[in-house]
C-alpha cells in the first residue's frame, strides 16, 4: 500500500506543485489549505507523513506542530517543516521525526526528505 503523505500548505500554486510531485514519485497525497482543517482530518487521512508550511494565516505552522504533539497517536508523525525564513529560525522546533526545508525547494530536495523519514512510496 502506497504510503501516505498530508501537504497542508495556504498557498494553491505550491499544495498543488507538492501534491503532483508526491504523486509522481507514488505516495498518495492530500492536500489541505488550513491547519485547523489538518488537525480535524487526521483520523480520517491517517497520513504515514505531513508536508507543513510553517507561515498561514489562522493556525500556523508553530500552533499545529504543537497540538499535533501533543496528541499521543500523532506524537512521533514525521513532518517536514517548510518555509521561506532561513531553516536555522525554525530548526528548534522539530525533534527527531522532524525535517526542515526551506522555500523555493527543488523536487530532489524534498522527496530525499520524504525518503528519509518513510522511505520509498
């Protein structure tokens, strides 16, 4: 079973680039506009992997990371922190199941992340 990949990010341009480059590489992929939307979902998308960009308005990248701990099945859930700030401003947040990319990102560097945290689709 392909594994799956939950891209939450407020921009339209760039959710629908992810979901399409995920999607090429075989991980089944959903994308989402909102966190608030994301943390509601979850149960239903059971995702292996969540693709976060760190800057939406309403809940942010920050807010959800830390609801999303704080929620035991979702404790250890691998997430790719994205963001346009340098990767140094928002390193602290991850943890071990954690990666950080920075915008503008090539399709190499976050599918060797998405690799890294769940391996091939």
């Amino acid at each position: 079973m392909a594994k799956q990949i939950l891209v939450v990010d407020d921009e339209p341009y760039l959710r629908d680039i992810q979901v399409l480059v995920l999607r090429a590489a075989g991980y089944v992929a959903t994308a989402l506009a909102t966190a608030s939307e994301a943390l509601d979902r979850l149960a239903d998308i059971r995702p292996d992997l969540i693709l976060l960009d760190m800057s939406m308005p309403g809940m942010d990248g920050r807010e959800f990371l830390a609801r999303l701990r704080a929620l035991a099945p979702w404790r250890h859930l691998p997430v790719i922190l994205s963001s346009g700030f340098p990767a140094d401003d928002i390193a602290p947040l991850g943890a071990p199941d954690t990666e950080v990319l920075s915008k503008p990102f090539s399709d190499i560097a976050l599918l060797t992340r998405v690799r890294r945290l769940i391996g091939e689709a």
